[in-house]
C-alpha cells in the first residue's frame, strides 16, 4: 500500500493531463483563436463554412503546417488565405510568401499587425500607425466605387492599426479605409503575376462580426479570383496543434514512444510494487552506561586542569541546589543553618565544620588538593546523615 501511495506523481501527471484536456462547454470562450472548428466569437466557423459558397466548385484544402514545409514553386492559380492575430512568418516565409505570389497566386493576410521584415520583403518603406479606438463602434468603407461608397458598421473592435502610404507606389493599391479617421486599413500589393491583400482587422473575419456584416467580409474576399483555396490553421495565436500535448505527441514519433513507456512503465511499477514486502527488522543494540566514562572524562579534565577552587565552588554550588530541593531552603536566609540542622538531623559539629569552609572559601583566589578533599568528605557525611546518598566505606 505504500508503495502506491509513493507514486502519487503519476496519479498527480493524469489528474493535471485530463484537467488540461478538459473543455466546460457552458462557458463561452473569448479568446481569439481564429480556428476553423471554433465556433465560439472569435473563431472562423461561419467563415469556413461559406468558402464553399464564396469559391463554387472550387477545392478548399487545410494547411496545418509552417510554410517551409509545403510551399511549392511550381503551385499557380491558388489563394492562399491567413487570417489571424499577431502572425509573425519570419524572414524566410516571407520571402517565400513573396515569390508564392509572383508565381501567379494571391496571398490574402488578415493580420493586426505587419512585421517590418515582411514590409521589406515587399518593398514598402512606410510603417503602420496604430491608435486606440476609444468609441464603441467603428465604421469601415471599401474605396471600390462598385461598392458606393458604403459604410459597415462594427462595435467593440478596440484597438486599430493602419497603414501610412505617405509615398504613392502603383504597385499599392487602397482597397478599404476606416471612415472616421480616413487611414488606410485594407490594401493590395502587386507581386508580379500575382498580388498579396493585406487587411489590418482580421477580427471582423470571426463568428460575431460575420453575424453583423457578411456582406463586407464576402466583399473584401472577392478581390480573390475564383480558383483553388488553401486555407491556413497554422500560425494561430491558439494553435491546437502546438498546444494539445497528445497531438504534438502523435506528431512526433520519438515523444510518443517515450510517452508510452512512460505510461506502461509507470502500469507495471504500479502492479509490481503494490504486491506486500516485509520490511526490514532493524537491529537493536542493548543501551550501554556510559556514565562512568564520562565520570572519568570530567575527572581528568579538572585532574589536568588542577581548578581545585572551581570545583570547590561547583560542590558548594549542587550542595544548596539539593538542599532547597530536600528542604526548602535558600541559601539567602538568614537562619539558613539552623533550619538545615534542624530538618536534616546531622551532627551540628558537621555542620558547623562545612559552615566554616563554604563561608570561607570567598577569602581565596584558589584552594590546595587536601582543602577541596576535606570539603569533599564533610560533604560526604552530611549527604550520608541526612539519608541523601549511603555512605561508602
């Protein structure tokens, strides 16, 4: 039984894996995952759900990878959607999203920021302004004069970032603006036979903002020509992929053979080790009185020492510490002696003897050995008298 109770680690490491694994369904999740199967505010069902609507009779295949690990030179006539929050490629992917799109492919990005390598990569100098939303609604316009100038209306965006085109560029095209400030927040780049569109407020592609404006979202998408989707589930703030444990475990094999030996192992350390084993008897060693060595140790200190009026003091010290045990009496007052005489029963000569040498003693700096013997045996008679020690003959 204490064997089990030793691996209370391993119950400990399931009990927090299927904590962790764990979904309460009755509370609603706000956090933005942008994922494809949440159907919670900020996920992408809904929009999932409608490419089939948006690109007819088009493949819409699911990328759960990094983008050095699929792309493909030789792919044309695709687009290629991101929609997300705080994507970051890195140098090398962007790079490569760039040559995706010259290829003769559309890259569509619905971020809330741009990394400056990215802008590099394609070869706009300006930054992005960002400013915080303090009104409650937002009001957003795509500059296509099909679209009439119509304005769609967005509550509880926060926080938005927009694009500071102070340089005219032909290759950079305005495609939405925010109508209250008249910034840039939607725009197209070309990239030879292709073109990346950037959009800086990838939350209104979510579950409560199709609800509100389906038309905008299905607007912005029609820039993309209809042909072939790749959609992306990879570079998600919330990445399943990354964040489940048994998933990045069926994705590795060398994690998921360690998991399972941790597992059986921990089985069949369970089933071994709960089988009773006796208990080793301890051996116990009889006591040994070791008071005479000690004696003798403390005698040849003083012995080697030769403090004979220390160790006169200390007699002198344990003869009134008995005494106030044996009959109460403290060495302060002043009928000391005639009180100890009187309830101790010893020879008032004794008495009188050991008087004169404890009253005595104060006058001396130090004794001679034959002063601390003779105090030693009066002390002696008096223990032996008053019935305190036998006497030794």
């Amino acid at each position: 039984m204490k064997r089990i109770k030793s691996l209370w680690y391993i119950w400990v490491i399931l009990f927090v894996i299927l904590v962790t694994n764990y979904k309460d369904q009755t509370i609603i999740n706000w956090n933005p995952t942008f994922e494809k199967e949440d159907k919670i505010p900020y996920g992408t069902f809904l929009l999932h759900e409608q490419l089939s609507a948006l690109f007819q009779d088009q493949e819409i295949d699911i990328l759960n990878e990094p983008i050095i690990d699929w792309m493909d030179d030789e792919l044309q006539n695709t687009n290629l959607l991101f929609i997300g929050n705080d994507i970051e490629f890195g140098e090398v992917a962007a790079e490569m999203l760039v040559s995706f799109a010259q290829n003769g492919n559309q890259v569509f990005i619905a971020n809330n920021s741009i990394e400056p390598d990215f802008y590099e990569t394609l070869g706009i100098l300006e930054t992005a302004n960002f400013k915080w939303n303090q009104d409650t609604i937002n009001t957003l316009q795509l500059v296509n004069p099909a679209f009439e100038g119509k304005n769609y209306i967005f509550n509880r965006l926060g926080a938005n970032t927009y694009f500071n085109l102070a340089n005219e560029d032909p290759d950079i095209t305005v495609l939405g603006i925010d109508a209250k400030s008249q910034l840039p927040n939607f725009i197209r780049v070309r990239c030879g036979e292709g073109a990346i569109f950037l959009h800086l407020n990838p939350e209104i592609f979510t579950n409560i903002y199709l609800g509100e404006s389906p038309e905008y979202i299905s607007r912005c998408l029609s820039y993309l020509p209809l042909q072939p989707v790749l959609w992306d589930e990879y570079y998600k703030p919330f990445n399943k992929s990354d964040s489940d444990v048994f998933q990045v475990l069926d994705r590795n094999d060398a994690l998921k053979y360690a998991w399972n030996i941790l597992v059986w192992g921990a089985l069949l350390a369970l089933l071994f080790f709960a089988k009773r084993k006796q208990r080793p008897v301890p051996v116990i060693l009889k006591p040994q009185n070791k008071s005479l060595e000690f004696l003798e140790t403390i005698g040849d200190l003083y012995l080697n020492q030769a403090d004979h009026i220390d160790m006169a003091k200390k007699k002198i010290r344990y003869f009134y510490h008995n005494v106030q045990l044996m009959y109460l009496l403290r060495e302060n007052e002043s009928d000391f002696w005639i009180n100890l005489q009187q309830k101790s029963g010893v020879d008032e000569s004794i008495l009188n003897k050991l008087k004169e040498i404890i009253l005595g003693l104060n006058e001396f700096k130090q004794v001679s050995p034959n002063f601390l013997l003779r105090l030693n045996n009066l002390l002696e008679e008096f223990y032996a008298q008053s019935g305190k020690y036998k006497r030794h003959e």
